[in-house]
C-alpha cells in the first residue's frame, strides 16, 4: 500500500486529463494486486456464472419455448446472451463492496490527503473491476463453449461482431460498476453494499429478455422489458452472436439493440459517474 501512495505522492499534482489518467491507473493497478492477492475473490467469482450456465442449461433447457420449439440446444444458444450480460452486472455488487471496505477502513481519506486527480479513486477502482469482469467473461465462453453454445447457429455471423458483442456487454459491466460505486460510497459497511448491490439487479435482470422470451410476458411487462437497458445489450449481443431469440417487438431498443446499449451504457457511466464523484468528495471531506 505504502508503494501505491509514494506512486500517487511524486506524481505532479493538477486536474489535468493527463494526469487523472496516471492517477486513475495507479489505483487500478493497486486493487489488481489486491486482488490477485486474495486469489478466493476471483475464484468465487467465476464459480458463480459457471453454475448458472451449467443449472439453467440443464435444468430448464427442455421446458422454455424459445420460438416455436422447445429444443434444449435452441435454448441453450438463446440463453448465453442473456448468462454473459447477467455476469457483468453481477458485478456491480463486488465493486461497491469493495468501495464500502475502503471507506471503512479509512483508505479513502488517506486518498483524499494526497495530489491527486478528483475521481482518480473510483475510476481505478471501476477499471480494475472491469478488468476481473473481462477474465471472468473469457472463462465464462469457453465453460458455453463446452456445454454446446455454438455462435451463429441463426444467423452467420464473424469473429468481429463476436468481439463487438463481448466489448458492448464489458461497456454494461463498467457502466453498472458506477451504480455500485454510488451504492458503495452511500452505505456504511460492505455488507450492506453487498446487499444493495443485489437488490435491485435481480428484478432488471429477471424483467428482461435475458432467460425467457419476452413475448410471453403480460402487455405491460413485455413493455418494461423491452425497454430496460439490460434487454438492449442482450438482444444486440443475439445479433452479433447470430443467436435465436431475437425479440420481434417494435419498441426502439429492439429493433435498434446495438445503439440502444451504446446510448444506455453511456448515459448510465456519465449520470452515475458524477453522481459517485460528487459523493466521494462529500464523504471523504
């Protein structure tokens, strides 16, 4: 830690982009050894998604209708979007867990004492957490990989648009890391970080298309799901993928799912990065 601060200490003081890139860098690269040296944090991160694949493909993969089938591999393929983009939401609630730690152990103020650039603390922190989202999503593929997730089983598809998908759903990712930033400079310990963190993903990743196809739902749910961002990035990542399931509603995020998730993930990383920044400074002062 002391090596961190003396990196952050000799940086040349002043509010440019420039230097709130350094500062935001040097504490990224400091919870990235945190982390690797608590190797249980990455583990039980890649537990989780793993069993998700493994429980939603074989349990409810004969029973979901998916079109006009109910075949398991149609499923199977329908599902991953929906698995990857639940994923990097997730975690959300370990980065503002992780925010919450810091703040109750005082690291914050020791941040706040030194020359540095004004939201430098939780921009390093998000990107390190975008980081171990990025490993765990790599691992996450090849576990769909292994259970018969096949990418243009649809629709042809190419390496490139797979990329754009994997890169749109590290966008939401990063984007709801700041919801869990604010979440974590609000609260007071990290286990209610943790909690809050849960609360309110669980109905914008059940009220969406992720799992089951949105057509099925009651008028006024299918209404909140197609236009909920979660359900944009899922249905531009079927596109990209060449995935089933597409949703046919003619509400704008699916018709438009790769703009809609840009225009979402982006609205989402400047409201809630302000809004996390102006906290910090409040809290930390």
């Amino acid at each position: 830690m002391s090596a961190v601060t003396d990196a952050v200490r000799t940086a040349a003081p002043g509010g440019s982009f420039g230097q709130s890139v350094r500062d935001s860098l040097v504490v990224a690269k400091r919870n990235l050894i945190r982390m690797t040296r608590i190797p249980e944090m990455i583990l039980f991160g890649l537990i989780q998604p793993v069993m998700f694949v493994v429980l939603f493909t074989y349990v409810f993969g004969g029973s979901m209708q998916i079109g006009d089938t109910t075949n398991p591999d149609v499923y199977k393929n329908f599902l991953m979007a929906g698995i990857f983009a639940q994923t990097v939401t997730f975690a959300t609630a370990g980065a503002g867990a992780g925010i919450a730690d810091d703040m109750h152990k005082g690291l914050i103020d020791r941040f706040r004492s030194l020359p540095m650039a004004r939201g430098a603390v939780l921009t390093g922190r998000t990107v390190a957490d975008l980081v171990q989202t990025a490993l765990t999503l790599l691992v996450l593929a090849m576990v769909a990989l292994l259970v018969g997730w096949r990418p243009g089983s649809v629709e042809p598809t190419n390496f490139g648009k797979i990329l754009a998908g994997f890169g749109l759903l590290l966008l939401l990712g990063y984007a709801f890391t700041w919801i869990g930033a604010l979440i974590g400079l609000s609260v007071r310990t990290p286990e209610a970080a943790t909690s809050g963190g849960l609360i309110w993903l669980f109905p914008v990743t059940f009220l969406s298309n992720a799992f089951v196809d949105s057509s099925k739902m009651t008028p006024w749910l299918r209404h909140i799901a197609d236009w909920n961002p979660f359900s944009a990035t899922v249905q531009a990542c079927r596109k990209l993928f060449g995935d089933p399931g597409l949703s046919t509603s003619g509400a704008w995020p699916m018709q438009h799912p790769v703009w809609a998730s840009l225009i979402y993930s982006i609205l989402i990383v400047v409201i809630f990065r302000t809004l996390a920044v102006r906290k910090y400074r409040s809290a930390a002062a």
